[in-house]
C-alpha cells in the first residue's frame, strides 16, 4: 500500500491556545504510515475576516492558503478543526469565478478532510491505540457536524480508547456560544450560552472534557476558569496520542464492526 502523504492544515487558535495539538496530529498519523508536511507559509483560513463580510478583503488570505496547501505534492490535507476545513471547502463556490484559482480551489477542497474523519473514513482506523484512563464528556462541534457533516467519527474513535469512561452530555447539539465573531459582537448572548453548557460539563462530573474544536474549548474552558470551576480540556488529537500501544491499533477491515455514517445517530 502506497505511504499517504498528507499535508497539515494548520489552524490559528490551535497553534495560539493548544500548541501541543499539532505535534499529536503529526504523530499520530505518522504512526499510522503517512508521510507529513507541514507549509510554514499558512495564516488563516480567512473565516473570521470572511463570515465578518470582509469579502474582497479575504480574497488575499484564501488564495495564499490555497497557495500554500498545494505547495506540497499531498495526497491529503488533514486539518484539526471542522469549522476551519468548511472553510477551505467552501472556496471552490466562492472563486468559481476566477479562472486561476477556481479550479486551484476545487482541488484544495476535495483533498481536504478533518482530523479524526480522516482517520476512520479515510485510512480506515477504528482504534489509534491510545489509553486514557479518565472519566470523560465530550463537546460536539457546530460547524464540524452541522456544515461539514461529521457527526460521528470522533466519537467512534474515542470509544475504542482504552479504559475511559465516557459520559453522555446533555443537551450536546447546543452551541457553546462562541462562534467565531458572534461571542464578541453578542458578547451577553455569548455568555448565557456558554453559561448553560459549563453547567451541563459540570453536571457529568467528567474529569476532562474533549472537544474537536480549540475555539470551542477556549471559550468553555475560559468561561469555567473566571466563575471557580475547573476541568482539563484536551483536543482529540491529544486524547488519541496519549499513552498508545501500538500492537493494539486497528483497522475497521480486521474487525466485525461495520462503517458508520457520518450521520449516524446513537453515537452519542
């Protein structure tokens, strides 16, 4: 089998917030035979300045990403944030018009995948090997399940790690209220929001919550820090380096387990 080369799509408030989350990405999928590049040439995704209506001025931005991620002959792009990976999805409708990069930004899109989609609809992984022995919950990620349409893979995965304990969330499919610039333009709004998903986390008792989000987490985790409460957050690509026995990852081809849709529902 040919060795996948991927390229990794770096995200802003990842390399800000959680540093550590990129090297996990690299090693995990290196662990599990694919060849990683990383562009030192990424800025943004150009979200922020996009969703905010900055439309011309963001043209920049995406045509330097595209720029960049196509610099290296991958077979792949794996990014560790849903909402960023939309992103780049939606550039094909965005420059259809742009005869150079149109078609540049239909094969950036179609190359393109989230973390842990990747690694189960991709390469086909149902266990990376990892083990957390922690009592944990997990917050699901708006854009990731609701615009890019992944709703259970990570959840597949997590569920393989061996010996932790995974506690429903209530009221999952809530949005933290972050949102990108909604929680600084609705900042009151923002807040109630994120009000009612730290009590919901602190309600499972959990000893770590998971997300697949960074700006998710940033803003839960900031939340439950300014008002007394305390919880380790952890990036999935943590939770998936974390401890990891390699005689122990496994393929979905070797088990009895069958595919789940990415819109599967009893995941959660």
């Amino acid at each position: 089998m040919k060795q996948p080369r991927v390229c990794i799509f770096s995200s802003c408030l990842v390399d800000l917030m959680f540093p550590n989350v990129g090297q996990a990405m690299v090693e995990v999928l290196e662990r599990l035979g694919c060849e990683t590049f990383l562009p030192e040439q990424q800025v943004c995704c150009g979200q922020p300045t996009y969703n905010s209506g900055y439309s011309k001025g963001s043209m920049k931005t995406f045509k330097n990403e595209i720029d960049t991620l196509l610099s290296i002959d991958a077979d792949y792009i794996v990014g560790p944030t849903g909402s960023c990976v939309f992103m780049i999805k939606e550039y094909p409708e965005i420059l259809a018009d742009d005869p150079v990069y149109g078609p540049r930004a239909k094969e950036t899109a179609a190359k393109i995948y989230e973390f842990t989609q990747f690694i189960y609809r991709v390469l086909g992984v149902v266990d990376c090997g990892a083990e957390l022995d922690a009592k944990v919950t997990v917050h699901r990620s708006c854009h990731m399940t609701r615009l890019l349409g992944e709703r259970t893979a990570p959840f597949v995965l997590l569920d393989h790690v061996k010996d932790i304990q995974r506690v429903p969330l209530k009221n999952v499919q809530l949005c933290c209220g972050f949102g990108g610039t909604f929680s600084a333009k609705h900042p009151e709004l923002s807040d109630e929001m994120v009000k009612e998903k730290a009590a919901d986390i602190m309600e499972t008792q959990a000893e770590v919550l998971i997300g697949m989000e960074p700006s998710c987490l940033m803003n839960i985790a900031g939340y439950m820090n300014r008002n007394g409460d305390h919880i380790k957050v952890m990036h999935i690509a943590e939770v998936l380096n974390h401890n990891v026995d390699v005689n122990r990852i496994t393929y979905l081809d070797d088990t009895d387990e069958e595919l789940v849709p990415a819109s599967g529902e009893g995941v959660f």
